[in-house]
C-alpha cells in the first residue's frame, strides 16, 4: 500500500493563508498571498489551487482576488460542537471575566507549555492580551503552576527536571527548586500565582480544574497595580468558577454516560 507523505511545510502555509484573511478581512491576490507567505508566485499558485480545488477559497469572477468560502466556518463548527470547553462553561468563563474586569483564561499543559484553550479578554484600555492557541512556559505561568500542583510527588518531581527555566523577565524562576518551592507555596495558600514571571507588569492568579480525566487551569490576569488592589475579591470570584465549572463538567459527563 502506498502511503501519501504530508508535506508539512505546506500544510503550516495553508494555515497562514487563512490567519492572513482573517487579519485583513478582505478577498485577496495570488501576488499579495504570495508576498505575505515569503513564497514564489508559482508556489503560490499551486498552493492556492489545491486548497480551492478541497471547496475552501472561491475567485471572486474571472480569476479575481480569492477569499474562504463557508467549508471552514462549517467544519470549525462541527469540531466545536465536541470541544471539551462548551458553550456553558464559555458563559462561566465571561462571567468571571466581567465580575473580575480582567483577562480570564482557560487552559491546558502540552509537556513544557501552556496552550490557552479559551481567552476571554478584559474590556479596559490597558489589559492582558492573548489568544486561544498561545503557548507559554509552563514554568512562568499561573496555569502551568496550578496544573503540575495536581501531580503527585513522582510525576511533578519528573515534570520539573523537564522543564529549560528560560528567562522572560529578572522574576522568572530559574530552576526546578524555585518551581517546587513555589508550586508548594500555592498549595498551601490555596492558589497559584505569576508574579511578573513571563511579563512583567502583569499578575495572574489560578486554580485548577477537573474536566473529565484531565486537569486544566483558570487564570485572572491583569496589570500588576489594578490585580493587587483587589486580588482578594478576584480570588474569591475565581473559587466560585472553578467549582461552577467542574459541577458543570461532571453533570455533562453524567449525562453523556446516561
């Protein structure tokens, strides 16, 4: 049997094409698609033909600017409609957001990162910003603390020798000592923190949660000056979500067992 090899360099360009259309908004030429990619003309060409050939772009006329047809919107939903982060647990998520004012986000630990799942951004002119599909060092990040707080002793001790401690700021944690200390800490003060780790004027608080099997964290993230004036009521905002979130979870699993 022959089996087809992916040509992933390809696949990671199909994937810019898109985050290029929904940067500008507007259909768009093979020279401006070609220019944004770094690619020659013909490359692009032949890049852009396979994926209109699948039903994803459409020519506007003869041959004109290209934009998306309605194929992706469609099967982002039907991927969506199974994502472990429902519609209910994204409301959940919007109301801390607006109780706290501050940047809330949901997220999940890939070896030494954090990829944020959800991100429900704060309203306020000067706020913490990022996106669902962001990575950050596990090591310098609320989420990834609250998270490796759930291991037991083998597995976080493990978990730690992994990580590289890359520097982001003169706070970051510098080895697997620092982390430990500080995971224990969280522990015994009921919550986990990065104080100015990965950005410097920024302070996040987290919990962990349980979805099913796995455990995910929950963050409050804001500037430094705005979270300290009031961490204790964001603490306590946090508390009640995360027990809303996973009475929500273990109900919809129950119900999907039934």
């Amino acid at each position: 049997m022959q089996v087809k090899t992916l040509d992933l360099k390809s696949e990671v360009r199909v994937l810019g094409v898109f985050e290029l259309f929904a940067r500008l908004g507007r259909p768009l030429s093979l020279s401006e698609i070609a220019e944004d990619l770094g690619i020659p003309v013909s490359s692009c060409f032949n890049l852009l033909r396979a994926v209109e050939d699948r039903g994803y772009l459409y020519a506007d006329k003869a041959r004109g600017p290209l934009y998306p047809t309605r194929r992706l919107y469609d099967i982002a939903k039907a991927v969506f409609d199974h994502d472990v982060v429902t519609p209910d647990m994204r409301a959940r998520l919007q109301a801390l957001r607006d109780r706290t004012g501050e940047t809330v986000c949901l997220g999940c630990r890939k070896e030494s990162s954090v990829v944020y799942l959800d991100v429900q951004e704060s309203s306020q002119a000067i706020r913490f910003a990022v996106k669902a599909g962001d990575r950050r060092d596990v090591h310098s990040n609320s989420i990834g603390k609250a998270i490796l707080s759930t291991c037991d002793d083998e597995a976080l001790a493990a978990a730690l020798e992994s990580l590289d401690y890359r520097r982001h700021t003169p706070r970051t944690l510098r080895n697997a000592a620092e982390l430990k200390a500080d995971i224990a800490r969280g522990r015994a003060e009921g919550w986990y923190a990065n104080r100015g780790e990965s950005t410097l004027d920024a302070l996040a608080c987290a919990l962990p949660v349980r979805l099913g099997a796995d455990v995910y964290g929950i963050a409050v993230v804001g500037p430094v000056t705005r979270m300290q004036d009031r961490l204790q009521k964001h603490l306590s905002a946090l508390r009640s979500a995360a027990r809303d979130i996973e009475r929500l979870a273990r109900a919809q699993h129950a119900a999907a067992a039934a």
